[in-house]
C-alpha cells in the first residue's frame, strides 16, 4: 500500500467541521486555483520549501547537497530544482534553519495515534477529525479508505475536505465512515472553472450530485474572490444549482478570499498572482449571506 505524504496536522482546529478538530492535511492535488493558499499541497511529492530571508548563503548546503541543486552566485543562494529531490540532507545542515521538507510519510497507525492524543477535546465540543489536502479524495483509496474506518470504529466524527474531482468510486468506498463531506463550489461555468482552476467543472458537480443522491452530509463551501465569483449572479446560480437538483445542504459557508499563504510560493520559488486576486469587503460578504438566507439557506456563515 503506498503511503501518501502528510504536509501538515493541525491541532484544535475549528474551521473544518463541527468542533474542534485534528484536521489532517494530504500533499496532493488535480486542481491548480492560482489562489491556493497552500501551494506546497498541489504536488503530491515531497518537496524544499526555502526561507530565503532567513538565508545568509553560507554555503553549508552547497557541500552537503547530494545532487548538486545548490550553488552561490554573487554572493546569494541559488537553488535548482530540477536536481533537488527534497532529501533533507541540507535541512540537517543548515545553520539558519531556512530550509524544511514539506511531505512525511505516517503509517495510519501513526495518524490515529495522533487523532487520539486529542480525544478529550473532540467528545467535550462535538468534533473529530477531518482529512483535507491537496485532495485527500485522490490519495491511495485502500490507505484512506483504512484511516476512515479505523477512526469511525473508534467512535470518531470524521470530515472530509473535498474539491469533489475525484473518481465516485472513491467517495462510495467512505461513505459509510463519513460524517460530513465539506464541499467546495468555486465556479459554475466550465471555462472560467478551467481558467482559474486548471479542470472544468462537469465532474465536480455530477459527483455532488451523486453524493446527495446517496444521502451524504454536506457543508457547501465557496471560496470567495473578487475578480472571479464574488458576485450576485455567481451566488444566484449556486443557488439555482442546489435547488434544481435538491442537493440536500447542511450549511452553506462562504469564504472569503485571504492572501496569507503567498509568502509560501516565494518558498517555493513560484509566482503568485497578487494583482489578479482582491479580497471582498464585509459589506459584499454580508449581501451574498443574505442571498442564501433568502432563498431558504438558513445555515449560512461567513466563514469556515
């Protein structure tokens, strides 16, 4: 069974899902939103993430680089990362502590014992455990599939953090260890979902769908950006969208647009598209809450 990577745990988490929760985070991703807000998930390989302020080009990792991806030139670090296989011999090395591995590999034994360090917390506010990523829904289906039951048989709530492309076959092997599936609606139409997001949008909805049909929970979650949703006629046509085919909503959260994981794409050496991307006010949030309420959303946040 192959074991996918693990790029972060987050304890005491209250943004994903009823109560506080140990939200699980798997590297990993079919989609390529130019606002991610962790580009370190979308690949599913390990990878270096770089602290470039924190580097004083000392050359310690350009000795111990087993592959040669490390170099000073003028004085400053360069890095190619076409050589680099995110080993982590310079990480042990660096005297700066500038560069770290985003990726662990967990046995699900691992993970649950993790889960289970937090117990308490979990029966005293109603939480549990969610898996998010990148998108845990295309890891490899016999470990995830494994990890869900393990924790439903322990009595655990488990979410799962979805952008819903995926195989449905994948959603049907978890279904019966599922509390909630936390779901991301980002565009309607085909052309601007692909021009923003890298796929169009046909298999996303269809497995919506499909996950209502076969009587999932469901939390619909929007991304929302000015520039690309943030609109009335957008949050009118998710509406119409639910409605038409009575996707049965627990609640619906609208999330506004933030642009706190762009330092990670300098990490990266990647290129974030700042000028592209607007954060809506308040006063636009509140109107699109509204809109929902309306038409009979009452579970509605602003929010995660």
């Amino acid at each position: 069974m192959d074991t996918p990577y693990v790029f972060n745990i987050q304890k005491f988490s209250v943004h994903d899902g009823d109560g506080i929760r140990t939200s699980i985070f798997f590297k990993g991703c079919p989609l390529s939103c130019i606002w991610c807000h962790n580009p370190e998930s979308q690949r599913y390989q390990k990878e270096l993430m770089l602290f470039h302020d924190r580097c004083t080009a000392c050359g310690a990792c350009v000795k111990r680089c087993p592959t040669g991806a490390n170099a000073i030139t003028d004085g400053k670090l360069v890095m190619d990362r076409e050589k680099c296989t995110a080993c982590g011999v310079c990480t042990d090395w660096c005297l700066q502590n500038a560069r770290e591995i985003a990726g662990k590999e967990y046995t699900i034994q691992e993970l649950v014992k993790e889960a289970d360090k937090d117990r308490m917390f979990y029966e005293d506010s109603g939480g549990g455990i969610t898996l998010s990523g990148g998108e845990v829904m295309c890891q490899n289906m016999d470990y995830i599939e494994k990890l869900c039951r393990v924790l439903y048989n322990k009595g655990y709530s488990v979410n799962i953090d979805t952008c819903g492309y995926a195989p449905y076959e994948n959603f049907k092997r978890i279904l019966p260890y599922v509390d909630t599936f936390l779901y991301d609606i980002k565009a309607l139409d085909p052309e601007v979902h692909k021009h923003f997001i890298g796929v169009d949008n046909e298999l996303i909805l269809e497995n919506l769908k499909k996950l209502s049909a076969d009587g999932a929970t469901i939390n619909i979650r929007i991304p929302t950006i000015e520039g690309v949703n943030a609109t009335e006629e957008f949050m009118n046509g998710v509406i119409d969208f639910l409605q038409t085919n009575q996707i049965s909503v627990k609640q619906v959260n609208l999330l506004p647009y933030h642009n706190t994981g762009m330092h990670k794409y300098r990490k990266l050496d990647r290129p974030y598209e700042e000028d592209i991307l607007k954060v809506p006010d308040k006063a636009r949030m509140e109107l699109f809450k509204d809109i929902f309420m309306k038409h009979g959303f009452s579970n509605t946040k602003i929010g995660g």
